[in-house]
C-alpha cells in the first residue's frame, strides 16, 4: 500500500474518485451511463466532454511549467483563434437555402490554428530571445490579445451557422464526444513523442538544471521556442472546442479564466511549478478533478461561485505541500539557513 | 584593549548540507589587535565558516565565545546578519557586492540612517548620509561623489565602500573575505593602512585572501582549513609561503604506484589549440595547444584563472578574443552543443551547480551529452540508455544502488564519476576536467586519477585542472601554471612540486 | 542629467507628447476639466499601482489587487446596507485589507513560495469571496457615500476634483515621501537591487517584505473604498483586469519588474498616460475601446523591451 501511495498519480487519482464518489452520494444517478441518440450519456460523460478544453490547454501548459516558464496568455489566444475560425466560417444562405461557409471548414481551422501557434511562438521569442521574464512575456499578449480579438469582432459575438463547424464541440464519435477524442489522440501523441524522441529528457534535464543541461550540450533555446509554440497552438486548439461547442466566439468571454484553471490542473496533477519533472497524465487528471468539482458543486445545489473559493484554497493548499520549508515545519525541524535565499 | 586578548574563541564548529559537510570541527581563535587570516583553497570551508560567524547559518554542533565590552566572555549564538552586527560582529562578504541601484552613501549607511528630527520633517538626513559617507571613505583614500549610484563604479571602489561600510559600525571583530581581489597596489596600501589604525584600536581582524604576499605583509597569524577540517593555525613569521601553500594543498600519501602512461607522440599536431583565447574582466589572453593523448595539467590558486580558461574553450562563456583550432581546422564553436559536436567535452568544477541533473536518473545523466549530440530524433531508448550507463558505470566502479537512482541520491565521489561517464559516452577528442577530485574520499580518488591516465592512454587529449599540486605533477604530462588570471608558465613532466609552488607563489 | 532619471522622463515626455497630440487634433482637448478627469476616472487605478509600485520595487508581484478591491466594494455595500456606520464600515475594509495583503506576505516570505501563485491564488479567493456575498450588484444608497461621491472641490480655471482624485494625489504624495525618506522605503529598493546582499548587510529584508505586500493589500483596500465613491455600488465584476492596468502603470511609469529601480512618481504619469490613451479614443469617436488594450499591450511591450536594453547595456558597463 506504501508503494502505491508513492507513485506520482496516486494523489490526483484518489482525489478525483473521492469527489466522484461525494458526487454520486450526494446525487443519486450521477454514475449512471446509457446510451441515447447514438452515442454515450450521462453526468460522467458530460464531465469529459466539458473538460476537453482544459485537458487539451493543461497538456502546452505543463511542458512550458516544465521548463521552468508560465504562459498567462492562454486564454487570450484560445479567444483570438475561435474568433479567426468563426470570422473566416461565417455561414450565409445559398440559393437552396443550404448554409454555405465563406472558406472551406479545413482552410478556416488551418488558419486559426496557424495565429494560434503564431502567438505561441511570440511568446517563446520574447522568453528566449529578449530574456523577458515569463509572466510579463505572456502578460502582454494577455492584455493586448483580447484586445485584438475584439477588434476582429467589433465588440460582437461573432455566431456560426455552417454546421459542420458544430462537429468539434457537439459531436460524437463512436459513442463518445468528439472533444474528448481530440483530447485524447492530443494526449497519445505527446506520449508517443515523448516517449519515442528525446524530448522527454531534454525537457527535464532543461528544466531540472537549464545550466547543466546547457553544459551538456542541449540546446536549451531551441527547445524552450517549441514548447511556448506548442503551447499557443493547444489554446488555439482548445479555443476551437469551445466556439464549436457554443456554436459562436465571444473575444470577451471564450476563456476568460482558464489560464488559471491550467496552472492549477498541471499543479493539482503534480508537476511542480518549479519545473524538471512532469506528468502529462497528472495534468489530465488535474483537468478532470476541476471538472468534476465544478458538477459536484452544482449538482449540490451549492452556488457556482463556491468554486473559486475552494479553488484558491485548494492551490494554496498544493503550493505549500510542495514547499520544503513548509514540509520541513510540519516534520517539526527548522534549521537556519536550510534553503538558500 | 590591545593586550592581544582572545576577542572571538570558535570551537568544534560543524556544519552539514545535504550530500556534503562543509565544516569538521573547526576552531578559530581571534585576538585583539591582531590580523588573522584564514586560508584553504576552495570548499575547504572558509566561506562557510564565516557565514556562521555572522549568522547566516546555524552551526550544527560547536560554540562561539565573544569577549563583550565590559571584559567577560560569554557563549553567543548569531542569529542573523543584523543580529551579529549587534553583537559586535561586522563583515565584508565575498558575494556581498553593493546594492548597485542605490547610491554609494546609502550603501554605507544603510540600516544606520541618520535621522533628521521630527520639528524638521523628519525622515532620513541625506546630507548628513553623503557626509559621513565622504568621511569614511576618505579614511580609505577615496574621495568620489557618494551620490553616484554604487552599480556603475569599478570593482575596486565598490570594495572599499563596503569595507567602509563594515568599518562604520564599531565592530570588535571585522571579517574580510576577499577584500583585495580587485584592488591595484595602491587602493591595497591604503586598506593595509585603513587596517593598521583598526589593529591599534584593538580590533579582532579575520581576512581571508589568496594572496600570498598580502598574508605576510599585513596579518600576524593565519589558520588553515581544508576540506572542510582545521589543519591548524600559525604564526606568520614561523611558516614560510612554501610551507603555506603546502599546508592549503596537502601532501596525500600514495598507496599504490600510478598506472602507466604513454606520453603523446612528439611530432603529432595538437588536437586543440588556442591562441590570444581571453575575455575582458575574466582572462588576459592565453595561449595553450594540447595534443592527443597528452594530458595538459593546469596548476594555479583559487581566482587565477584556471576555471575561466577552461569555459573558453568550451564555449560556454562568449570569448572576446582568440583563435580556437580543432584537429587543425579553425573552428567557431558559439556555444557548449557546438563543442560537442567538435568533440569537446567538459566536466564543469562544480557539479552540484552546473554537472548533475539531480532529479534524473544515473542512467539519464549519463546519457545526456550522447543524446544531445545525437539530437532530438535519434533517441536512446531506455534499454539503449540503460546498456550504455552499466557498461560505464562498471568500467568506473560507480556505487549505486540501481542504474535509476536519483543521481543527486549518489555520494559525491559517485556524482563525479557518473558525469565523467556522460563525457565518455560521447568518446570526445578533448576532455577538460575542472577539479574531478575535489571533494572526494582518497579512495575515490585514486580510482578516478587512474581513469584519467587510461583515458590519455586510449588517445584522448584531457585538460586536468587540481588545486591539488601534488595529483597534478603525478600525471600531466605538461603543466601550464596560471597566477592572476593569466599564464604565469609552462613546466614540463618531471617538475616537482617545489617548481610549481614557486611559481605560483610569485614570480622571480 | 542624472542618468537615474531618465526612465522618469521618457513616460512624462510620452504624456506630454500624447496631451500635444491631443490638443492639436481635437478642439477642446486642452481644457483643465479634461486633464482633471484623468485623475477623478482612474483615482482608484492610481491608489492601486502606487501600492503595486512598492511591491515591483521589492521584485515581486500582486495580482490580487482587482479582487481585493471589488471585494471591498462588495463588503462596504453589505456593511452600509446592514446599518453601520460608514467610516466603521470603512475602516473595517482598510483592515482586512491590510490582513489579506500580510497574510499574502507571510506565505510568500516564510515559506518561499512564489509571489505570482500566492496573488494569484488570493485573486481566486477574493474574487470567490465576492460571489459569496452576492452575485448581483449593490446598490449604496447611504447619505455620507452620496455625499463624499458628489462633492466636488475647485481647484482653480474652473476645474474641480473629486475627494477619491484627491484621495489618489494624497496617497501619491505620502508614497514618495515614504520611498524616499524612511527606512523602509530604502529597504524596499534594497531588497530589489539584491535580496541577498541586502540580507547580509543585515537590512531587515523579512520584515519589510511582508510589509510590502501589506501595503499592497491596504492601497487595494482603499482603491476600494475610492471606487465605492465612484460606482456607488457593489460588484463583484469590478475591476476585473485591474491588476494589469495597476502593473502596466507602474512598468510604463519605469519601474524595472525586476525591481529595484523606479519612482512612484513615474506611476502617477504611468496611471495618466493609461488615462489619456482612453481619452483620446473617446474623443477620436470613430475607434472602439478595445483599442485601448491593444495600445496599453503596445506601450507595455515597448517598455519591457526597453528595460531589457538598459540592463544589457549596464551590465555590459559594469
């Protein structure tokens, strides 16, 4: 038993059956599953699907915590793609009174999906090549990013109604919801790529001591660019999910928060914020437990607005738990001069 | 009190950090109105000792005695910088620069403003700020406009303000720790000066420096650690600079004789060479060339260069002059991957900081150059990983308890040998090796220096840079000497000790 | 010209040059009520970045302040609305600010955890604790509020301020004061120029960190109670993204964010140049607000660039 509380997930992953289980006490038909329409149903279902987005941005989210940086620009950039997307889209009436799009479904995605990783990757520049401290990097684009996508939208929520488009966030393939395979399959190849290249190890060496992988010969630059880049390009991903799933963009809203609800899932999920070791399953399971306290806390007829609360408690909680002097309080030593300030 | 009372009486001082025990029951005994240095090369504890001197660490055993103002000694327990300045105890730290954006009067008074009285507004006095600065500092020999921000004066100002600084708070012990290195002959007189009036006070100072010369000129006793244990305290006039510098390096005891070692082939071209190699602040310009399978001992005291010499050459720190040559081709390598790939490699001095990648695995670690070479798409898959790090980690005789241990799990002597296996992995032309030894058990050692001599054997050129005299004349083939950040001399194989010692010492 | 000051004088040349701009283009620009309103609509902004201003200094960062002041908002309309007395109610407020901001600062310098996290899990809170008092808006209908929100104090060419602009200035004038001329205040900036150093020149750096962020809390606070004045209400969607405008004040106003270097003075123009940029998109008509964000991303760009440049440039010199 000692063994498995060691293993990294453990904590994650009886954390979240803890609150599946409060959930299914407290409300009963909360585990049921059935299968309508076509594709799978039920509260469970609704929780993966829901959490598609926040999965798919915690996964860019934990390879840059993992080098030691922060991307607060998430959200920001998951508003800019679902606008271009939508924009691009449009939807009129042809003369059949079918819905047309502006530009075929694939150009317009294409396109979102390419700014995306275009701000992912000017936020990798100005981390790597003007040495800007990761938070005011990304910071920047936070604040002018919305600003931008406003400016697109003329202030407007921009609504779809070329349905294909809807595919992405009401979808269901093989029984289950389209989101959630984008999630998965985006999870499997990041496995697969860690776990096929070096980039796994580069990525912990980088962020575990950037000068001794430096010394090493890695190029820790280069690597650092990609993994901003990437990251833009899952909130562009993510950005796509949620307008598909709303069925429009609002450059206000769409993600409004969410770069918060990441950094606690990749934190909730292990990761440390000082960066080195990582878990892409940690993060998943980060994702899902934020979820599922959301539902819980609404199926408890409890006020949503309980949830930032709990939230705020719950990463002060996982910061100090990972904090040595802390650790070193509860275990009753205090030496001075134990951590170098 | 200048009766040459003992002021500061610190016994069986210990202290422990993780993977490494910095401090063995040293002792140190300050007296009125005397200098005494402390010496020893580095990690042998000076630094350390000095931080719990003055509060920054807590001893894990020992006790610290201080003479107070009315004449009884009374145990004392620093609790913070603050608090040792309460006591009595003031210091000039090696790593304490001057806060730069502040100007250089505050930097003195900060923490002790003068304070204009409250029918005046008031708040802190700065005229009477700038005058007492301008005041001490022309005790000193200085006389600049205090009001200047302290981050734009050269190094030797920046010192002695801070040395004016430690003076203005009537301490009865004053540590300086490295005051000197970057003073000209001048701004020195004037400090010895500076400390002379403090002597005849009855001030107890502590100064560390690895200046020889300054040892002789200014101080009345000097204590010795080394590797963190006391090797004992002397007075000046009875040790000599030799004995000295032999006390601070150690004459180890050889158990078995040295393997063998062919020397490099005399008409063979150099496999590295490097001409005006220098960097402003860091390096006056070196020349240095090494052929295969020769091993270049570089021999010289803590600050003479030897560290910096060694980054230029591979790269990771941006030379501002010079020409580097591999295997006869001009090469440009612009940063550590680029050496790599021109089969350099380089086990950095200290390995906690820039060596191990403490959370990886043994196996990782070593891995980790090979697979950056190999870049990104050509990957050692764990077992690959795994064949190579055993095959090593026999070969070297690495103790750990699995291939996949944490390597920061492993002794420190292990840790060495493990990123000497990363190096390895890479079969490199050129291995630079910045103190291997530093920090190990004899045993260790020996098994260490050994690899060292079968590596040269196999044809790999390898820079060997020991503080320790004694390993570096058992196996260089050639020695370059380095004092003061440049290139004092080139010994050939055969020289002995004494030779290195001489010139190290100061050149006739 | 001393060289310290040139960050200084690049904002206030950039406010200078944005007011010429403005009353060459448009007619009526240059009018005192129009440069008066710039203080009277950012009052709350400007208590704010003053306390954010400390906190950069010290080399940290507080993303709290927006919620801490919404949440003051919120809890000054509950108080009123329950019956007490308005300058208890406010004084209570002040407190808890205070509280919340060393709370923050304990854990930040007692357990070493990172500024970024604590704030940002205290804006969480705050926010959270917002929404828990109610999720609509409340009104504040107490006499002494209507009265201190509507007065109006001339100033001379026939402007007037209001108490909260008033307020601001005071804070502004009391800021500088305390950062130039008090212990602390030095401290402060050692603490930015090296923490460690500062440590081992025996500078009380633990104290006066948890200060810092005290002073945050309470500048937050009052930013509340400002904004109270200027809304009358209660809401917890005030100030959202104040913390950014708070930090791009204090950045285009020079201060580095590694700390250290800077005035509180250049926060006040920061807080102004932020002003006038909304101003002239209103008087411009024909651009929609959301130029505003983009042009404040710009500017903030621009400046940490600039900043980046000046560092190189004096480390190259060192």
């Amino acid at each position: 038993m000692k063994r498995l509380a060691r293993h990294a997930l453990f904590w994650p992953t009886l954390t979240l059956l803890l609150l599946i289980l409060v959930s299914a006490i407290f409300h009963p038909g909360f585990l049921a599953i059935s299968w309508q329409n076509g594709h799978l149903f039920g509260n469970l279902i609704d929780i993966l699907n829901r959490a598609a987005p926040l999965i798919v941005v915690s996964l860019g989210m934990t390879l840059v915590i993992a080098v030691r940086g922060l991307d607060i620009s998430v959200g920001a950039v998951m508003a800019i793609a679902a606008v271009v997307a939508a924009l691009m889209v449009g939807g009129s009436f042809s003369a059949d009174g079918e819905v047309v799009s502006e530009h075929p479904l694939w150009l317009s995605l294409a396109c979102a999906l390419a700014v995306a990783t275009a701000c992912g990757l000017w936020n990798g520049l100005l981390v790597v090549k003007a040495g800007m401290q990761p938070i005011i990097a990304t910071l920047i684009l936070m604040v002018a990013g919305r600003g931008i996508a406003q400016l697109l939208t003329g202030g407007q929520i921009i609504t779809v109604y070329y349905p294909p488009f809807f595919t992405l966030g009401n979808g269901h393939w093989a029984g289950l919801p389209a989101a959630l395979w984008v999630a998965a399959l985006l999870w499997l190849a990041l496995q697969l790529l860690l776990s096929r290249t070096a980039l796994g190890l580069f990525i912990r060496a980088i962020g575990g001591n950037p000068e001794a992988a430096r010394v090493a010969g890695v190029r820790a630059g280069a690597l650092t660019l990609c993994v901003y880049t990437f990251c833009g390009l899952a909130a562009g991903l993510a950005g796509l999910i949620v307008s598909s799933n709303v069925k429009s963009a609002d450059a206000n809203s769409a993600g409004q928060l969410l770069e918060l609800d990441a950094i606690l899932a990749v934190t909730l999920g292990g990761t440390a914020l000082t960066g080195g070791r990582f878990t892409l399953a940690g993060s998943v399971l980060g994702a899902l437990i934020i979820q599922t306290l959301t539902s819980m806390i609404y199926s408890l007829g409890v006020p949503p607005e309980v949830n930032l609360v709990v939230k705020a408690v719950l990463v002060f909680l996982v910061m100090l738990l990972q904090s040595p002097d802390f650790r070193a309080l509860l275990a009753g030593l205090t030496r001075r001069g134990n951590t170098a300030r | 009190m200048n009766d040459g009372a003992i002021v500061l009486q610190a016994r069986d001082i210990s202290r422990a950090f993780p993977g490494v025990q910095a401090l063995n029951g040293v002792g140190l005994t300050l007296r009125a109105g005397e200098v005494h240095a402390l010496m020893g090369q580095n990690g042998a504890g000076k630094s350390t000792l000095i931080k719990v001197l003055t509060g920054v660490y807590a001893p894990d055993a020992g006790s610290i005695e201080l003479l107070d103002r009315s004449g009884e000694r009374r145990a004392v327990s620093p609790q913070s910088p603050l608090h040792a300045q309460e006591l009595g105890i003031s210091a000039v730290h090696q790593e304490s620069h001057l806060l730069p954006n502040l100007s250089v009067a505050e930097n003195i008074c900060a923490g002790r403003y003068p304070r204009r009285p409250w029918t005046r507004g008031g708040g802190i006095d700065w005229r009477e700020t700038n005058r007492r600065a301008r005041e001490l500092l022309a005790g000193l020999g200085i006389d600049l406009d205090v009001t200047r921000l302290a981050g734009g004066l050269p190094a030797a100002v920046q010192q002695l303000a801070a040395v004016a600084r430690a003076v203005a708070g009537d301490a009865r012990v004053l540590i300086l720790d490295e005051p000197t290195s970057s003073l000209d002959a001048e701004e020195v007189r004037a400090l010895f000066a500076l400390l002379r009036r403090l002597r005849e006070q009855g001030v107890a100072i502590l100064f560390v420096t690895h200046f020889l010369d300054q040892v002789y000129e200014i101080c009345d006793r000097i204590t010795v650690l080394r590797n963190g244990g006391f090797v004992g305290e002397y007075a000046c006039a009875k040790l000599d600079a030799r004995g000295l510098v032999a006390a601070m390096v150690g004459r180890e005891l050889v158990d078995s004789p040295p393997a063998p070692h062919t020397p490099a082939s005399e008409s063979a071209p150099p496999v590295l060479a490097a001409r005006n190699l220098s960097r402003r602040g860091q390096l006056q310009p070196v020349d240095l060339e090494i052929k295969p399978g020769e091993i270049l001992g570089l021999a010289g005291l803590l600050g003479s260069g030897r560290t910096e010499l060694a980054r230029l050459l591979f790269a990771l720190d941006p030379r501002d002059s010079g020409e580097i040559r591999v295997g006869g081709q001009i090469a440009d390598p612009a940063d550590p991957s680029d050496a790599l790939r021109l089969g350099l490699g380089f086990c950095p001095e200290d390995r906690k900081h820039s060596g191990i990648v403490a959370e990886l695995s043994v196996r990782e670690n070593i891995a980790l150059a090979l697979q950056a070479r190999m870049g990104l798409g050509r990957f050692l898959r764990p077992a690959a990983q795994r064949e190579l790090a055993e095959k090593l980690v026999a070969a070297l005789g690495i103790k750990t308890a699995s291939i996949d241990t944490p390597i920061g799990q492993l002794s420190g002597g292990n840790q060495q040998k493990a990123i000497i296996a990363r190096w390895l992995a890479t079969q490199p032309r050129v291995l630079i090796l910045d103190e291997p030894t530093r920090g190990i058990d004899v045993a260790a050692k020996q098994e260490l220096m050994n690899e060292i001599l079968a590596l040269a054997n196999s044809g790999t050129a390898v820079v060997f840079i020991s503080a320790e005299i004694e390993e570096v004349v058992r196996v260089a083939d050639r020695i370059l000497v380095m004092r003061d950040r440049a290139k004092a001399g080139e010994l050939p194989r055969g020289a002995g000790e004494d030779a290195v010692f001489a010139m190290i010492a100061g050149g006739q | 010209m001393n060289r310290r000051l040139l960050p200084l004088s690049i904002t206030v040349l950039l406010f200078l040059g944005m007011a010429a701009f403005g009353a060459l283009r448009y007619p009526g620009f240059l009018s005192p009520q129009v440069f008066l309103n710039l203080l009277i609509d950012n009052a709350f902004l400007c208590v704010v970045a003053v306390g954010m201003t400390f906190v950069i200094l010290s080399g940290g960062i507080d993303l709290s302040v927006g919620a801490v002041v919404a949440l003051t908002t919120m809890l000054s309309a509950a108080l009123l609305n329950a019956g007490w007395n308005p300058w208890a109610a406010m004084a209570t407020v002040l407190v808890l600010g205070a509280a919340f901001g060393a709370f923050q600062g304990l854990l930040i310098q007692r357990f070493g955890l990172a500024p970024f996290i604590v704030t940002l899990a205290g804006m969480f809170f705050a926010r959270g604790c917002c929404y828990l008092i109610s999720t609509e808006s409340i009104p504040i209908g107490n006499a002494t509020y209507t009265a201190i929100a509507q007065a109006r104090i001339p100033v001379g060419f026939g402007g007037s301020l209001t108490v909260g602009a008033v307020i601001a200035v005071a804070v502004v004038l009391v800021a500088m004061r305390v950062a130039h001329s008090t212990e602390f205040g030095r401290t402060v900036y050692a603490i930015g120029g090296g923490e460690s150093s500062a440590r081992l020149m025996g500078l009380a750096v633990g104290r006066t960190r948890i200060a810092v962020y005290l002073l945050s809390g309470l500048a937050a606070a009052l930013g509340g109670i400002v904004m109270t004045f200027y809304m009358l209400s209660g809401y917890a969607l005030h100030a959202v993204g104040l913390e950014l405008d708070a930090i791009a004040a204090v950045v285009i106003g020079g201060t580095l964010l590694a700390g250290g270097v800077g005035y509180v003075a250049g926060t006040l123009f920061g807080v102004l140049i932020l002003g006038i940029i909304q101003t002239l998109i209103a008087f411009d008509g024909t651009l929609s607000t959301w130029w505003t964000r983009i042009v404040v991303g710009a500017l903030l760009l621009l400046f940490c660039l600039l900043q980046r440049l000046f560092e190189a440039r004096s480390r190259k010199a060192a």
